[in-house]
C-alpha cells in the first residue's frame, strides 16, 4: 500500500473581510490536492486529469487575476493566473494540472505522481499556501479536515469541489 508523505507551509495572509483581494481577504487555501486521478473526478472534458481545490472560508469572492501557481517553488512564477479564476465566498475551485489549454482553470502541468509540491503567490511574489507530497496513491486525494483550517487526511473518496468530510480517514 502507498502512503502520502504530506507538508504543509502556509504563509500568513492580512485579515479583514469583504475584500476582493485573497491577499487582503485572508482566507485562500490548498485544500485538496489529488496527484493520480484514474477514475475519481472528470473535467468538463470527461478527463481524468491531477487537480488542486482552492478553498475560500471568507464572506466575499476571491479573483486570482495575476496569482501564480506552480509544482517548482524555485519558479514560483510558472503560471500567472489569468482573469476569470474566481473562488466563490466560502466556496471551492479546482484547478486541473494537465498541461492542456481547455480554459482558465487548467494549468500548464502536471502533478508527478512520485511526490512533489504544488503553490500559489500573490501578485507581488507572497507564498499565499504550498504543499509538498510524497508517492500518490490512484483515486486518493489529501484533504484538509475540517476544510480550510484542519490538517491533511487521506482521503479515499474524493470531494473534488466541494466540503471535505466522514469518507476522508485520518493520517496516521
């Protein structure tokens, strides 16, 4: 059996709510991260693509305009978000790692089923949140419980944008 090695790093973000601005708003984070999707979540393409869910706990949408994401943190830089990635208030966003161009929220890489990282900055170069995994296990995700602010659990039945909960077991 595989198991996830899992790290978190968050970087503290300004408080305040109603602000448009994640950095400001305080409240964007990894929530989920699934590095071997065989047949848990499809696209709108009816892919089975690697992906990472966004979560926003805060009162107010979040526009990721000019955020950058990557899976090497000596290039954070390796996308720039382009307008129309929104993480709804209190609501969820996937973001499919599949180096395919089918819309805003696919990005232009793959998450390497041996382990690696995966973050997202602020427009000016902030570490907004990473994560770093080990060996992925096919159709198990990494999930925050409770969503937002708990530690990572592996998570046998994936939510896939929406709340984490009872199908995700503990990490030992």
């Amino acid at each position: 059996m595989r198991s996830w090695l899992f790290t978190l790093t968050a970087a503290a973000c300004g408080g305040g709510g109603g602000a448009l601005d994640a950095s400001t708003a305080g409240a964007l984070v990894i929530n989920e991260v699934m590095a071997s999707n065989d047949a848990a979540c499809a696209d709108a393409f009816g892919e089975f693509d690697d992906w990472v869910e966004l979560y926003n706990p805060g009162d107010a949408d979040l526009e990721l305009t000019g955020y950058t994401v990557t899976d090497d943190t000596a290039m954070p830089a390796k996308l720039t978000l382009p307008a129309g990635v929104v993480v709804p208030a209190r609501g969820y966003k996937l973001l499919w790692c599949d180096d395919q161009v089918q819309g805003v929220d696919h990005l232009p890489f793959k998450l390497d089923a041996a382990g690696e990282q995966f973050a997202i900055y602020a427009p000016d170069g902030a570490l907004i949140d990473s994560v770093a995994f080990g060996m992925a296990t096919a159709d198990t995700s990494f999930a925050r419980l409770p969503d937002g602010a708990g530690e990572f659990a592996s998570c046998a039945h994936p939510t896939c944008g929406a709340a984490n909960g009872a199908t995700c077991a503990a990490v030992p």
